[in-house]
C-alpha cells in the first residue's frame, strides 16, 4: 500500500502565489491597523517596508518548504540573526501573530494550513523575543 503524499506548509498555502498573497494581505494588515503600529515602527527602524515585504516573501518561501529565496541571496536564514537589532517583548510577539492570523483568515487558508502555520509561526516568534 502506498502512503499519502504529504504537502509542505509552501504547497499547502498555494505556493509562490500563496506566500505572496500572504505576506501582501500581512502586511496591509500591519499598516493598517492599529494591532500593527508596533510592527510599522521597528520597520521603520530598519529598511521599511517595501524591504520587509520582499524579505519576508523570500523568507517564508524557504521556511515552508519552497525555494530558499532568503538563504540564496543573504546567505543564511537565521531569523535570530535578522532580529537581534530590535527590542521585541511579548506586546511585538502578540502583534505579529494576530496579524498574521488575519492574514492567513484573509487569504482564505483552510483549517488544517492555518492551524499548522500559526504552530510554526508562535514557536518562531516567542524566540525572537529579546524583552521579559
């Protein structure tokens, strides 16, 4: 008998259009509402969005199973690395993750690749963190 072919998170959420459509639906969430005015200003910090947009896409392309668009150009994808510059506590934390819950309810993710990114995306985030 043979076993199901199991998706990567990067074929569930509809490959590169997904990610795209994702990370766009994230981030016009971020600057949109007020939940990502944290979010904007440590963008602000840093390159902007526009930058952030592209990194992130490039990013998660990798990080769900798809090309490695990230490490290719900057030759590592240690999100640690990225973040070690801002000062992200629990409020960052929350903020990302409630928009990127939105983001993944706005671009229609189904039950089981929602349930499964926002796994992996709470476990990332909650490392990132660099303030008690």
């Amino acid at each position: 008998m043979t076993k199901p072919i199991r998706k990567s998170p990067y074929q569930m959420i509809g490959g590169e259009a997904g990610v795209e459509q994702l990370v766009k639906t994230f981030y016009d969430i971020v600057e949109s509402d007020p939940m990502g005015a944290s979010l904007m200003a440590m963008h602000n910090q840093g390159h902007g969005l526009a930058h952030a947009r592209e990194a992130l896409f490039e990013f998660l392309s990798g990080f769900l199973g798809g090309p490695q668009l990230y490490l290719e150009r900057h030759r590592h994808s240690n999100v640690r690395v990225m973040h070690a510059h801002l000062a992200i506590g629990a409020a960052e934390r929350d903020s990302w993750l409630n928009c990127m819950d939105r983001a993944l309810t706005g671009v229609n993710a189904d039950p089981e690749t929602h349930r499964l990114l926002m796994k992996h995306f709470s476990r990332v985030a909650e490392a990132l963190r660099t303030l008690a």
